[in-house]
C-alpha cells in the first residue's frame, strides 16, 4: 500500500466572521471535480484507492490510500486539483446541503451536540477559535458564493502553502521524479501571511447557563493554555492525564468514587496551534448540584497546586504516553499524516524528539502550570441545564 | 503533459496471508498469536461467551462492566493503579455473541498487564457500591441515547428484524430496577468461568512467553455453545417511531440474509459495494452527491454466528425523510432492472482489490481478517474465493442476485424523527 498525503496550511482560523464554515465546505469542493479531471473518486477507486479529507481550526488535510503500484493515479489527481479546480455550481449546490445535514447530524440533533458551538464564543473573544469549524450558523453556509470558492482557492491552495509526504515500499528517487513530473510546473504561489486578531488576555471568570432538552446536567471548564508549540503544550498533556483520562485519575477518584457528584468527568487539552484550551467536563449524577461541583473541584484543583504528584505517578504517566504512541503509530495513514502535520510545526523529524521532551518533564513542571492555569481568572465556565427530570 | 488521461494502471498484487501460531489452551479455547515485527506494541484480546443474546442483555451489560471493580483484597481504584503503573490499556466490548476484553500495552509490560486482568477477575467480589453506580452510569446513558434518532431506529430495527429471538432483546431503563446482586454474579459464573472461548495476541513475544500467557488463560477456557442459532423469521413492513423536535430523521432498512458460507455470499458482497457500501455506491451518488439530502448513507452484510442480515442506514433531513425512501427503493428498482456497466463494473472490481489489501495491512489487520474467517469455521481460502469471484461475477449475475435479494417489499423499514411529510 501507499499513502499520499497533503496538508493544506489553511482552517476554519483563516476565515471571515462573516463567512464561517467555509474551509471545511471548500473541502468537501475539492472532491468535486478538477481543471482535466471532471471526478476525483471514480479515477482512484478505479485505482484500487480510496480518499477522503478532514477540516479543522487549523488545517484542511488530504489523503489517498492505494495499492503501491498505482501510486501515480493519486499523484495525476492530487496535484491536478492543486492546479485548479472546476468549480462547479451544481457541486457547490449539493455540497452546501450536504455539509449543513452534516451541521445538523453533529452539532443539531444530537443531545449536547451543540455545546462546541456554545463553548468557543464564550472562551474566545477575538481569536477566529471563536467559532466551530462548521462554522457559527447554517445560514453562512448557505450564503457562500462561487466567487468565494475561486477566492479562497486562489489564495490558499498553492504549492507555497501545502505540505506533501508520501509513503510506501519506494526508492526515493523514483518518487521524486514522478513528484517533479506532476507538480513541477504548478507555480508555487505565494504562502498568505497570516494576521490573525489577537486574543486578549483573559481577566475575569466567565460563567454561560444555556437550558436543553437532555437528561442530565453538563459542564465545560475551559482554561486558556500555550500554543502547540510551546513546551507548555507538552506539560499540559501530561497534566490532563493525571487529572482526567483515567479510573485512577485525580478528578475521578475524588469526585467520582469518593464524592460521587457525577457519572462522568474527563480533562483533555485541545492541540491548536494558537492558544489553546485545556477542558475538565462531564456530566451531573442526577439529583446533584453543579454549585455543588462547582466547589468540589475548584477544591481539588487548588490541593493539586499544594500538593505535587509523586515520582512513581510521573513515571506512570511517562510510561502510559509512550504506549499510546507507540500504537498511533500504528499503520502506513497515521504514520504519514503525523509527520505531515510535523513539518508543518516547523520539521518532520520532530515527531522522533517528543518523546525527549516527555521525558525531560519534572514533578514541579507539572505543578507550576496548575497554579498558572487553574484561577478563575483563566477559566470559561459553561452549563448545560437539564429540563428533563428524572427521580 | 497529458493531465486528461489517466495513468496506465497496474495489475494488483495478490494479498500475502499469514497464518497465526495457533494452540488450544486447556485443550478448548484456541489462542492464536501473529507476530508485530519492529513495534513495541502488543494486544491481546479475550472472546467470552458473555453476549448479550445468553441472557437478559442487562446482565452482560451490568457484568462486563465489574469485572475490574474489586476482589476481596483491592478495590477498583487498586486495580486500575495497578494497570495505569504498567502503562498499560484496557477496554471491554460487549456484543450480541462475545463480550470482548482487550488489553494494550509494550510488548515487556503485557504479560504483568494480562496478569492483573485475570487476577482482577478471577478474584471478582462485585461490590454493591460498584453496582449501584454502574446501574447509575448506564441509566444515565441510555436516557441520553434514547435522544437520538439514530439509536432509537438501530433499536427498533434489532427488536422487530430478530422479533422471537435471543436476538431481539434490548435494555430497557426499568430492567435496572429488578436487577440484584446475586444474579449478575451467576452471570459471570456461568459465562466468564469456562467462558472464554478465542484469546488473540499480535505483539513480539518470546515462545516463552507466548506459553506463560497459556498459563494465565488455561482456568478460563471453555467451549462454544453448539446449535444455540436461532432461527429468523423475515420480518418485513414499515414503522415510524415519533421524536418531536427533531431536524433529522433516522432510516433502517433491511432483511434476514447469510453467512459466509452461503453460495450467494461472495456474489452479494459485489453487487451491496455496487449498490450502497463505498463512497461511490449508486445510493451516495443518488442521496447525497445529488440530492444533497444527506452527510452519509450506505449499507451492509453484517455477520452473525451462522447468519447474517443486510441493513441500510442513514440519517436525512427530516423534511426528505419520506423522498429518500423514494429513492432507495428506485435504486433498488435500477439494480433488478438494469444491468450494471462494464466501466462501473471493473471500478468496483479494483476498488474491492485495493480494500483487500488494505485489509491485509500490518499484523493488527490480519488478526482481524483472520478472526472474520475463523469466527465461521472457513480459513484464508475464503479470501481467495472471493477475489476469484470478483474477477469472473458478470453483470448478469449481479442483476439476478439483486432480483432475489434487493426486494422492497420483503424489506423491514424503520423511520425515527418528526412525522414523515410526504
């Protein structure tokens, strides 16, 4: 088998407030037929290939799966797509009501589906993290243009602003050639600068209670944390496993098993490549109070800060990463999409350095950035209230 | 250059199969293990015969969730510790014929991890606070699941399609209610202890080691229950569960079908790609690349133990619910009436070539295609078959098969949402 796979510096951070939505529909366009090409899917299949795409806040990523030897079948495709699309209307039409059924089987009809579209507002007030990748409301969805579409293509999907890594049982140079043979006379274009507003720094508690239909209570702390590129991101993911991944976890243990004030309680940190967010959320035992967690956890998160984990703990934690990465690394996609999106924090070779940095974390690291992270002052508080009773 | 035409294609290599090492442990449960060249990671898998169709379902459901809540000596926080120390996974799965328990850690950390496991559930003393908030979890997680459309059409499809079997049988909230103590630990007596009927490793381990995990498994094996299959009615007619407030409507439609060693099978399996189980099947292009009226549709043969049903699903705007219907019924119309061409033919000829070997893709897929023939008694020849059909079926036989098989009348119809607008 071999993979192509190509990552467009380009998400849902990148778009207008007033068109939201709109990388992550464009993605859903470039299956839609290119320049030579009047279909992507069919030639692939025919291939004995298969494709698909993911959005998100940060990046739109590509990727082909095929058996080796038809790997130029990808390549024909691929880069005839990144020389210009066909922009067809009627794709544009039917891409636009797939995506807002999209809209609608995630964010709309599902219990807690919208709790995303509700979270990030509060959290961000500048920053395009602000809105979903979805995007803020159907209705911009169905606004979008075809201008729009050339727009954002001409702007974005250029050779200066991808990233192309290709796997599979080759000789390199063989590989290049056919590189060079497909790609070579694209003009590269050039990589849009990137200005986005800035997120002032938070100063106060926010608190939003929004009431729906669902059975139990929920709710979402969010603390603003680094950026994936900071080392901080690193302490972050360590921390969110000690308090919330698992059944010995700190937050599970206290407010869980000993407390039992909820069903369900996790941390976990969201990887964007702006300031990110590190989330403790769950859902209420029925008949308890979120006043009453509210106190319970802010509780535990300040003897957290007092009282640092033990060196058997850091080790646990250290040892659990490595297994976890060890399986991601498991099969031929996964492998090349990471070091894809590793060349786009700034050198593919990264993805062999971090479990150094893993390993370089302390017990005080970990506590410091409680104490930074979990104040008030840096927190987003969102409540879902359940309308539904039950005894 | 020539951007128009596509490049020459290839011929496909043939898949390479690996045969795992195989024992029998206690004489019984088959083992089977394929080495993981060049990875630290190893899995080992433990198939029980702790399903849901051996007894009430919320007694599988109940049991498979204590099963590492405490013995007499630790509690479940001991125990999970103990896992989280050796880095190590866990995660158990319950289906209507096994319960599934995994284990994942590096290769020098799976042997301790099994043995915590097993120690964990040999050992099970099912204490009543553990119960008592499994009973809460799950409550509350059903009251969740009862609001999607989706859930609430899979359910009803699976009562009405098994109606009279094992099979059919749901959980409700009210069975948490009755449910004691004592009758979830004859449960895991029952079908834990001399339940465990398959284990799998794929991991690099020394034949040292691959004979302690023997040791650790030998008290538990036990033997499949024989002619425990029902028999299925086919079930056919059209129901609409209603849910208010709704902006989608959740669709099922299917029959009683197969296995895999049914002469149609290999046969059916081409003509279900062709019509509904790939991103270019006549019901994505129809339903969604045309008329927009979804995310995603397909459909599917799934697998039981000697059987198997075919299902198509999807979730649509409510207000396209009853036109969708239209025209799942009018592509299966097309299949029966009109013949496939040989340009959509050979595409999904070396589509379903490609997906055979991706499925054969590194040791973790192979165990799982092994374990797809295994579970009905065939062995890799199957494989083979099936890639010999792909290259002789014709468009005729696709249509005959679709005539006997794709009938809308026979089918059962499950809708979930608002009220169907016509």
């Amino acid at each position: 088998m071999a993979v192509v796979n190509t990552l467009y510096d380009v998400g849902a951070r990148d778009e207008q407030e007033d068109k939201t939505g709109f990388a992550h529909l464009f993605e859903h366009l470039m299956f839609g037929g290119s320049v030579n090409i009047p279909s992507y899917d069919a030639p692939l299949q025919n291939a004995g290939g298969e494709s698909n795409a993911f959005t998100s806040n940060d990046i739109t990523n590509y990727y082909n799966v095929l058996p080796a030897q038809n790997i130029e079948t990808a390549l024909w495709l691929e880069s005839d797509r990144m020389l210009s699309l066909a922009f067809s209307p009627k794709s544009l039409e039917v891409q636009r009501s797939v995506v807002i059924e999209e809209f609608k089987q995630r964010y709309l009809n599902q219990p807690y589906g919208d709790d995303w579209l509700l979270l990030r507002p509060l959290a961000y007030l500048k920053h395009p993290y602000k809105w979903a990748t979805i995007g803020k409301s159907l209705q911009h969805i169905e606004e979008v243009q075809l201008d729009d579409v050339k727009a954002f293509f001409q702007k974005h999907y250029n050779p200066a602003n991808a990233i192309l890594c290709i796997s599979g049982n080759f000789e390199f140079e063989y590989i290049k050639q056919l590189v060079e043979h497909w790609y070579g006379n694209i003009p590269g274009g050039i990589k849009p600068a990137r200005i986005l507003p800035q997120e002032p720094k938070q100063t106060e508690f926010r608190k939003a209670v929004y009431e729906r239909d669902v059975p139990a209570d929920a709710f979402y702390y969010a603390f603003k944390m680094g950026e994936r590129k900071s080392e901080e991101y690193y302490i972050a993911d360590m921390l969110s496993d000690e308090l919330g991944k698992e059944k010995s976890s700190v937050l599970y243990l206290k407010l869980k098993k000993e407390l039992q004030l909820v069903t369900d309680i996790n941390a976990y940190i969201l990887g964007s490549l702006d300031q990110g967010l590190f989330i403790i959320s769950g859902k209420m035992m029925n008949g308890k109070s979120m006043d009453e967690l509210d106190s319970a956890l802010w509780e535990v998160l300040n003897d957290f800060q007092l009282n640092p984990i033990t060196a058997q703990e850091l080790k646990r934690l250290k040892l659990k990463i490595r297994t976890s990465r060890e399986f991601q690394e498991q099969g031929l996609l996964n492998r090349t999409m990471n070091l894809a999106y590793y060349e786009l924090l700034g050198d593919a070779n990264g993805i062999n350095e971090e479990h150094e940095i893993y390993n370089a974390i302390e017990v005080e690291h970990l506590q410091e950035l409680s104490k930074q992270l979990f104040v008030k002052e840096n927190c987003s508080l969102l409540q879902i209230k359940a309308t539904q009773s039950h005894e | 250059m020539n951007r128009i035409e596509a490049p020459r294609l290839k011929e496909i290599d043939t898949i390479n199969f690996i045969e795992p090492r195989k024992v029998l442990v206690g004489n019984i449960a088959p083992f089977y293990s394929i080495e993981n060249q060049g990875s630290e990671a190893a899995r080992i898998e433990l198939f029980f015969k702790a399903g849901t169709i051996i007894d009430r379902p919320v007694l599988a459901s109940l049991c498979s969730g204590l099963l590492l809540a405490g013995t007499s000596k630790e509690s479940a926080t001991d125990i999970h510790n103990n896992i989280d120390d050796l880095g190590g996974f866990f995660d158990i799965n319950l289906s209507q014929e096994h319960t599934v328990v995994s284990v994942y850690a590096l290769n020098d950390q799976i042997i301790p991890l099994l043995t915590i496991v097993m120690d964990a559930m040999h050992n099970a003393s099912f204490p009543e606070a553990e119960i008592e908030e499994q009973i809460a979890d799950k409550k509350q997680r059903l009251r969740v699941s009862y609001e999607k459309v989706n859930f609430l059409c899979q359910r009803d499809f699976q009562k009405r399609l098994f109606e009279g079997t094992n099979y059919a049988k749901v959980t409700e909230i009210e069975d948490y209610e009755t449910v004691t103590r004592a009758e979830i630990i004859d449960f895991f007596n029952s079908n834990y202890r001399n339940g465990l009927l398959k284990a799998t490793l794929v991991g690099r381990l020394q034949e040292k080691q691959l004979i302690e995990i023997e040791q650790l498994l030998e008290p538990w094996a036990g033997k499949e229950v024989t002619n425990n299959t029902p028999i299925f009615k086919q079930q056919k007619g059209n129901y609409h569960i209603e849910k208010t407030a709704t902006v989608q409507t959740g669709i099922r439609i299917g029959r009683i079908m197969f296995d895999r060693k049914h002469e149609d099978y290999h046969g059916f399996v081409i003509m279900n790609t062709i019509f509904g189980d790939y991103f270019g099947s006549r019901l994505m292009k129809n339903i969604r690349e045309d008329k927009g009226y979804t995310y995603g549709i397909g459909s599917a043969l799934a697998e039981m133990k000697d059987n198997g049903y075919f299902i198509i699903g999807t979730e649509v705007g409510a207000e396209v619910a009853a036109a969708t219907l239209k025209e799942i019924q009018f592509e299966m119309t097309q299949m029966k009436e009109q013949l496939v061409d040989k340009e959509e033919l050979e595409l999904v000829r070396n589509y379903l070539l490609g997906q055979a070997l991706k499925s054969a893709d590194g040791p973790f897929a192979m165990m799982d295609l092994f374990l797809g023939v295994e579970m009905h008694g065939l062995d890799y020849s199957f494989y083979n078959e099936a890639l010999k059909k792909l290259k002789q079926i014709t468009a005729d036989e696709i249509q005959s098969l679709a005539n006997k098989y794709l009938v809308w009348e026979e089918m059962l119809v499950i809708t979930a949402g608002q009220q169907l607008i016509d």
